[in-house]
C-alpha cells in the first residue's frame, strides 16, 4: 500500500491566514470574546470594563488581541482572571 504524502504550499498558507477574511473572522471571536469580558467585569470606577478593547494586527499572519489597557487592569486579571475566562467562554 502506497503511503499518502502531503505537502503544503507555505506561500499559500501564508497568503490565507494573512487574507481579509480571515482577518475579519478573527476579529469577529475577538469582539466575541470583549464582549464577554465586559459583561464580567468586575466593576468599582467601571475604568477596567471601559478599557476593555480589541486590538488588530498583522505579523505573517492576521491577528486580533483582547486587551484591558487601564492601568490597574494586570491587578484585576491576576486576581480575577477574566480575560481568560471569557476566551474560554467563548472558544472553549
């Protein structure tokens, strides 16, 4: 029996994850996911809830990060996690 080969074309690879779509799909979760960690927020001043924002980005490939960008925001996931929680929430 013949063995199956397969190979990938890395240009072209490449050139999908760096494509609109998947950009846009990214960026989709990406909201998802702040969206979900807004509504847990846990709220004193609402300045952590309120800083809470998608960032995009293109390396070698598309890229969308969840940040907290109040000051005290690295306190409140340490303690409460809830930026992890709610990626896992939506990505699982």
């Amino acid at each position: 029996m013949a063995k199956t080969r397969v190979r990938l074309d890395s240009s072209a690879v490449s050139a999908v994850l760096s494509s609109q779509k998947v950009a846009a799909a990214v960026h989709d979760i990406a909201e998802r996911v702040a969206g979900t960690a807004r509504a847990s927020a846990p709220v004193d001043s609402g300045w952590y809830r309120d800083s809470i924002d998608v960032e995009d980005d293109t390396t070698d490939r598309a890229v969308s990060r969840v940040v907290a960008s109040a000051p005290h925001a690295h306190l409140v996931e340490a303690r409460t996690g809830n930026l992890a929680r709610a990626l896992g929430a939506v990505v699982g």
